[in-house]
C-alpha cells in the first residue's frame, strides 16, 4: 500500500498581537496591534492577503525589497506604507542600525556606541550565625 501525501504549503512567521485580555476557553479576540516579521519572507502574493492587519512591519533590508517588489530601500518604505498600508515599517540595516518610517517622519537609528566592558565582582562575605 502506497501513502500519497499532498503539500499545499506552510507558513511559519514571527507575529506578535498585543491583546486586550487573553481569550476566554474556545473564543478568539483580535489583536490591538500586529508586528509582523517575515522570516523566512514569504511571496508577496500571500503577503498582500494580509498586509493591511499590521501594525509594525520588521524586515531586514532584503525582506522589505522582495516584498515590496522594489528596487531600493527609499521606494521599499513609500511602497509599504501606501500600497499596503502599513503604518510605521522598520528595516534593520545591518551594522548600519535600523531605519523606522511612521506616518510623519523617517528616522535612522545607528548602532550603539561599542562600550568598555567593565566586569564587576562580588565581594564574598562569610557570616557565622550563632543561636
């Protein structure tokens, strides 16, 4: 006997919804805000069917091209916000930091400052109770 098995796809992502409250047993809430994180990035044929639910899109520079379907990272963001509706998008960019568009502003972020690292001991105190 021959098992057949069919594959019609799958889908495994990063989606975080900040809720009112947790559901009650056998009910489903809606989420306030969606982030969503494409990894792996998913074709953006499936990502057009939902797009518009997320609130905060997170994508490495490579995820927001592909799904965009542009060239650069300048239209990338124009295309996310006003095609797909999404409202803030952030590209990580690598030791670059990351870039955050919202409806009124762009904004980069570098990387932090590389620090000294400084490590701290604990002095050991032995104590000797006596009752």
């Amino acid at each position: 006997m021959s098992v057949k098995i069919l594959v019609v796809g799958s889908l495994n992502v990063d989606q975080i919804a900040y809720c009112p409250r947790l559901p009650l047993p056998g009910e489903t809430i809606l989420g306030e805000k969606t982030i969503y994180s494409p990894a792996p990035c998913p074709k953006r044929e499936d990502f057009e069917t939902f797009c518009e639910k997320i609130d905060f899109l997170i994508a490495n520079e490579t995820e927001a091209l592909q799904l965009s379907g542009s060239e650069n990272i300048s239209e990338a963001f124009e295309a996310l916000q006003k095609k797909y509706k999404i409202k803030n998008v952030i590209v990580t960019l690598g030791s670059d930091g990351f870039a955050l568009k919202t409806d009124e502003e762009l904004t980069n972020h570098p990387v932090a400052e590389k620090v000294e690292v400084v490590l701290l001991r604990r002095k050991t105190i032995n104590l000797k109770i006596t009752c």
